[in-house]
C-alpha cells in the first residue's frame, strides 16, 4: 500500500503545545494555528490593499481633490499606492489565504493525519512569512516612499535610485518579495510531502479530494517557477545596491532578461492561485450538487497540463517589449492552446452540476460566482494572448479588467468560498446565512459595476499606471465611467463590512457547528468542530474506504457516503 | 461620451477586424456557456423526492458531451490563431518601403522626435527635433527607430492601434502609415517614474501642402 500513517512518536512529543496566550500562537506547531495566523494575516493584508485600491481609484475618478482619510494624492504616492497594491494582492493575500491557510488547514484534516509531516518548518515558514509582510509594509513608510515601477518592477526604473527616487522603498520590496518566496518554498515542501506520505490507511491517490491535490499541483509549480525569479531579485538587488549592472545596457547588461526571468514566474504564477481556487470550488459543487465529481481523473490530469503548459506561455507578456517579433507567433499558439485544459476543467464543473440536487447555500453561492466571473476572465483573455490585437490592447485598462475578472474570482471569491464553507470546521460555529448572502449578492453586484466601465476604458485606449487622464485629450471625456467603478468600489468596501459583522455575530453567539454541517463526504467532517489538537483522538484515526464524492450513491437511502464509512456497517 | 475610436493608420482596420472576430467567436462561446450554467442552477435546483444521478463521467456516451465542444474550442483557437498571426505578421514582422524615417526618443519624461528636414535625410545637420508633438504627412509610410535615453517607455498612439516598448541600449523599428488627418494622442504606456502619468505627446497628421509647409518652417538653417 502506497501509504502510511504519520509517525505517532514524532507528534506525541508536542502533544502539550497547544497556543498558550497570543505569543503561544506564534509559537504553535498546529497546523490549524498556523491555517488561521495566514488566514487572518491575508486578510488584514486585503484590508490594506482594498483602501490602496480606494485612495488610488478616488484619486482617478475626482483627480486632484483630497481623498477622504488620505489627503491629496501625489503622483509618487498614486505609484507607489498602485505598485504595492498589486504586490500585495497577489503575494500576501491571494497565497497565503489560498494556499497557506486553506492548504495547511485542509491537507492534514483532509487525509486524516493528525498534522503536518514538517510541523517545524510549518511554523518557520509562517514566521518568515510574517517578517515578509513586516517588511512590505515598512518599505510603505521609509523615506522616499514605497516603490512606485509597478509590481513586475521592470528595470532599469526599478534597479537605478536615479530614476526611481524610492532607494529604500525599491530595496525593500524586492527583500519582502524574496522573503515571501522563501516562506512559501517552506511551506509547499511540506504540503508535498504530507500529501505523499501522510493518508490514511486506505486513501489511494484517486481518494485524495481535489483541494488537496490541486494545492499540491500548486506548489509543485511554485517550486519549479520560482527559481529563476529568486534568481533575478537578487540580480536586482544587486543592481540596486552594489552597482552590478545585470540589467543595465550601459554596462552590458538587459533590461528584458528581467521580464523573461519574472514572467517565467509569473505566469505559472497565475495558475499557481488558480488551481487551488477551481480545487475549493469542485469539492463545494460537488457537495451542494450531490453529485459525484464527474471525471476525477480528467480533472486531475487537466490540472497537471495546465501545469505543463503554463511553462511555455509566459512571453505573451512581452508581445510588444523589444523580444523578437518571431517569437510572439509561437507564444500566441502555446497562449490559446492553454485555454483547451482550463475549459475542460469548467465543462467537468458543469457536468457535475448536470443532475444534481443544487442547493444555494452561501458557499455554493461563491463557487457559483467563481465559474461564472472567471468565464468572463477567461474569454477576455484570448483578446491579449492574440498577438495581433495584443499589439492594441497590451497595457490598456483592457488587461486590467481581464485580470482583475480573474484574480479576483480567485482569490476573493474563492478565498470566501473556501472560508465560509469550512468555518464552521475552523471556528465551531456557524455563520449567518442571510448576513452571507447580504454579503455575497453586495460584493458580486458591485465588483462587475467596477470592472465593466474600465473594460470600456481599456477598448477606448486608455492605459495603466497614469495618475490623471485629464492629462490626455481623448480620454478626459470620459470621466464618467471612471466615476462608475470608484463608486461600485467604494460600495463594495461597505459591503465588507457586512462580512465583519457576521463573523462578530457568529464568534459571540453563532450557532454550535455540528460535525459535519454539510453532509459533506471528506474526512474532516468526521472531526469535532473547531478539531483538537492531533485533530482525532490517536485511537480513532480514520481509515478510508472510498472516493470523497460518492453522493447519491443508488442502493443506498442517505444520499451521501463518507470516506470513513467501513462497507460493512452498509450490509 | 463617443464611444468609438478613430481608425487612423492603415492597419488599423485590421486590428479592429481581429478584436471583432474573437468578440464574434468566443463571446458566442462565452455566452453559450453562461447560459448554459444558469439553465444548470435553474433546472436541477433542489427539490423534494428528486433524487440525484450516479454518473461518474467515465462512460463514453456520457464522455461524449465534453469531447465534442472540446472539438470546436479546438477550433475556434485555430481559427483566433492565424487571424492573429496575419495581423501580427503585417503590423510588427514585416516593414513596407518607407517614404520618410524618424527617430522617437524617450526619456523622462517627455518624447524627443527627431526628423529629416528639407533634405530628407536623417542624421544630418538640418535635422528638426520637436518636444511631445509629432508631425508626419497622412497617406505617407514612416519608419519609427525607437530609442530610451533612461528607462523603458512604450510609444503608443491609440488610433493607430500602434505599441511598442522603447528599451535602452537598443534601436527598435516600425512602421506606420496615417491615413486620417488630425490631431491625436501619444501615451507613454510603461511606467517610467514619477511623471509617467504626464508623458504624453500629439501626433499631427497634416495634408501634403500643410506638411510641405510645416517642414520648410522649421527647418534649421543650417551653415555651410
């Protein structure tokens, strides 16, 4: 059998830690601990990129006025507020909620081990995780001013203090950066290798649920992309603080090595917070479908080829950057080939719904959501990965409303999903429905409201990063549209609010969590919610018996099937 | 709000025609689909008595279903494919015979250009260089040598469907040929620091006379 229980002699040794105080929370080896300090650490991280994203779009819809709570806004300040709301994002919300705290919560719970296999460099990779986003955030505050060249931070702007103006703001976003890649190599070794050898008896790898595999086919990606751009940022350090010129023509150096090197990375990227996102969303259409996960295996396997793919995809970036005009032919095919695994995995999703039993709770509510926002992302997407109309759209407001209609199912909607479908699991508690879908119906409405006008900019010819459009004549007119998405935006931030709200409710007197709330199938909902420390009782670990999405099964009265279920007891 | 753009170079059309194809093709796709998944959550909404099907999906009459639309995304992304190529291929791959040569520098934060004066020869004494506008006669087919002084910049000039990134230490060609006359606007479409977002430029498309005159105004005088 290829699988093992974890080794009991190893965990019973810090059997005793549980988080003693709030430093006992930044000391636990728990992986649940460790879930809930990325989850809230991501979130708080979301807060702070939301109002960057509200000082800057107040600025462009009333160009010049003060922003309320902020003041006006320079063109120094609206850089650096772009760039670092980008970074942010994407590197310390969109992974760490996604991966990190969904990742470490659910992996372990999921195939019923009693922790992580490295609970040790679980803890360190948070620790320097936190340092990394200590350090993004001072490098807000330094003299100079956060780093303003974009988050792809294309030298020679970002590698030369004369031309930034940001020396220390510059060098510390490429150290948070790079420390950000160190936590996350830590942590995606430890999901690997907890997923390899860590199930319980009996949980084959056609057992495993999708979330789990898709996180693991994550940071297997993350680990193979993110060499190079490690690679790179200390070439940029370098470039910055010593005087190398690995990107300085001057000297002999390239500025586009760089741009192959980050986006080498930083496509892959894109999928490296994707899978996991289509993972939550399968196990929750599934689970309110009840139906049985159409095409497991296909589903598997489209993943690993997006993956495969996802390598050879990363110039479409720099259609237009200088490379060799050639070369945009051969990107373009790889480009749109890639939408052949990523639609199959959507036709998997439908045909699981086909015949279902569709229940709207608020998780289906974002799953939902998830597959119908991302369609738009999707399709929008063949408009950039086309050379030729690439050649009008690169850089317009256009790519920003295509990768904020993916990005955003991702990491926002997918991260409610996951956190509103496994909170009663987290916290023992559940969440107010009608509070959720105030929430939910607020937060979707308004999000299209703002994306909509600028995919409107974007066709019109407006482009990224400038700080006032009333500086060009044929884009001042409209103004209007600009208006439009602020509103809908600052709307939206209110609607959060909602969130907060029934997440104080839930904590003071929500509801006591059952077991298994859902009537899911997936081992986790066999634990006691919030589960203990070595989340089972060491006598009564699971042992697994069948695939996670055996619902409706005919024969049987109740129309879910559990993992942990022995055959027997159905006789 | 006029919520078209103008078509003003000769390939602009063309971009315009590829952008329209993919909105055709895959809008119908992505309309398709999201109907499709909202008739899914209408027709099996959860109902009393209403058990659920046990298919696995590993049958090939159910299989089936998603091979088959497989086929036509396969190709749509075919056809999306050589329609870009061509595009692509006309606009950035391939430089028609050039009635005149200018050079377009950036720098921060501005756009030097550079242009042959009464001899019609670039990189000659009488030269003229002009600060953020740009004069070029309509129906002419111009070369571009973009050139940084700094940091990257991107020469865009919208109704030309035009881009280009300018990168240091390289000269990077292409071409364009107006074919409305009028004013338009340049973007500086990379962030280049802290006036990014004030570097813009007009572009002048004149008639032949007007051009003529243009030229023949500003030309240095040069001493022999």
């Amino acid at each position: 059998m290829a699988t093992t229980t974890v080794d009991a002699h190893a965990h019973d040794s810090h059997a005793h830690e549980g988080p003693k105080g709030i430093l006992g929370y930044f000391w636990s080896t728990d992986h649940k601990v460790i879930a809930q300090l990325y989850l809230w650490t991501g979130m708080f991280m979301a807060l702070i990129g939301g109002l960057m994203a509200y000082v800057f779009r107040m600025q462009l819809a009333f160009p010049g006025k003060p922003v309320p709570g902020f003041g006006v806004v320079s063109p120094v300040e609206y850089n650096a507020l772009v760039t670092n709301h980008g970074t942010i994002m994407i590197f310390w919300v969109a992974m760490p909620v996604l991966i990190a705290a969904f990742g470490n919560f659910l992996i372990p719970l999921m195939i019923g081990a009693d922790d992580m296999v490295f609970p040790r460099i679980n803890r360190l990779s948070y620790q320097v995780f936190l340092l990394s986003a200590i350090v993004i955030l001072a490098s807000l505050v330094v003299e100079g001013g956060g780093f303003g060249g974009a988050w792809t931070a294309y030298p020679p702007l970002s590698a030369n203090p004369a031309y930034n103006l940001t020396p220390l703001g510059a060098t510390l976003w490429v150290v948070a950066v790079a420390l950000e890649f160190v936590a996350f190599l830590l942590g995606g070794i430890n999901f690997i290798v907890t997923l390899m050898n860590a199930r319980a008896p009996g949980m084959k790898a056609y057992d495993i649920p999708m979330v789990c595999w898709m996180i693991v086919i994550a940071s297997i990606l993350f680990m193979l992309s993110v060499g190079p751009l490690i690679a790179g940022a200390v070439m940029l350090l370098f470039d910055q603080t010593l005087g190398t010129g690995f990107f300085n023509p001057a000297v002999g150096g390239d500025p586009i090595l760089w741009q192959h090197l980050f986006w080498f990375f930083g496509h892959p990227e894109v999928y490296v917070v994707l899978l996991p996102a289509i993972g939550v969303t399968v196990d929750i259409v599934a689970t309110f479908s009840r139906r049985k996960l159409f095409g497991y295996r296909l589903l598997l396997y489209t993943a690993v080829g997006i993956g495969v793919l996802s390598f050879f995809v990363w110039a479409h970036h720099q259609f237009i950057a200088g490379i060799d005009p050639r070369m945009a032919n051969i990107f373009t095919v790889t480009t749109l080939l890639i939408s052949i695994p990523v639609i199959e995995m959507f036709f998997v999703v439908f045909a699981t719904m086909y015949g279902g039993s569709i229940r709207l709770t608020v998780p289906m509510l974002w799953a939902l959501s998830f597959l119908a926002e991302f369609m738009i992302g999707g399709m929008t997407g063949i408009y950039l990965g086309s050379s030729g109309s690439d050649i009008y759209l690169h850089d317009t407001y256009f790519v920003l409303a295509h990768f904020h209609y993916t990005f955003f199912p991702i990491a926002i909607i997918g991260g409610f999903a996951a956190f509103t479908y496994w909170f009663p699991k987290m916290y023992g508690k559940m969440l107010d429905e009608r509070l959720g879908k105030i929430h939910f119906w607020g937060t979707i409405i308004s999000f299209n409201f703002i994306f909509i006008p600028l995919f409107i900019l974007g066709g019109l010819g407006q482009h990224r990063r400038i700080y006032n459009f009333q500086n060009f004549p044929e884009l001042a007119p409209y103004q209007p549209l600009r208006v439009v998405a602020t509103t809908a935006l600052v709307v939206m931030l209110l609607f959060q609010l909602v969130f907060f709200w029934n997440l104080i409710k839930s904590f003071r007197r929500g509801v006591p969590a059952p077991k298994n709330p859902w009537e899911s199938n997936t081992l986790e909902w066999t634990a006691d919610s919030p589960p203990p420390h070595g989340n089972w009782p060491p006598d009564q670990m699971p042992v697994v018996y069948r695939g996670p999405y055996e619902y409706g099964h005919p024969g049987r009265e109740s129309d879910f099937w559990p993992q942990n279920v022995p055959p027997a007891r159905e006789a | 709000m006029d919520f078209t753009l103008p078509q003003a170079s000769s390939y602009a059309g063309s971009i315009d025609g590829l952008i329209l194809l993919i909105t055709v093709l895959a809008g119908a796709w992505l309309l398709l689909a999201e109907g499709f998944f909202f008739w899914l959550i209408w027709r099996f909404r959860a109902r009393d008595g209403v058990r659920t099907q046990y298919l696995d999906g590993t049958e090939p009459h159910i299989k089936k279903w998603i091979s088959r639309p497989h086929t036509l995304i396969l190709i749509l992304d075919v056809v999306v494919i050589v329609a870009a190529i061509r595009v692509w291929v006309n606009v950035k791959q391939t430089l028609p015979v050039a009635d005149a040569t200018i050079r377009v520098i950036g720098q921060q934060w501005g756009w030097v250009f550079q242009q042959p004066g009464a001899d019609r020869q670039l990189d000659t004494a009488d030269d003229i260089y002009t600060t953020d506008d740009l004069y070029v006669e309509n129906q002419k087919t111009y070369h571009f040598q973009l050139q940084s002084r700094d940091v990257l910049h991107s020469f865009s000039v919208p109704v030309f469907r035009i881009k280009q990134d300018v990168v240091p230490g390289r000269t990077i060609t292409g071409w364009f040929t107006p074919i409305a006359a009028g004013t338009y606007d340049i973007q500086c479409v990379e962030i280049c620091g802290i006036g990014h977002g004030v570097m813009g430029g007009r572009i002048h498309v004149q008639d032949a006379n007007e051009h003529a005159a243009w030229i023949a105004g500003n030309t240095p005088t040069v001493t022999q």
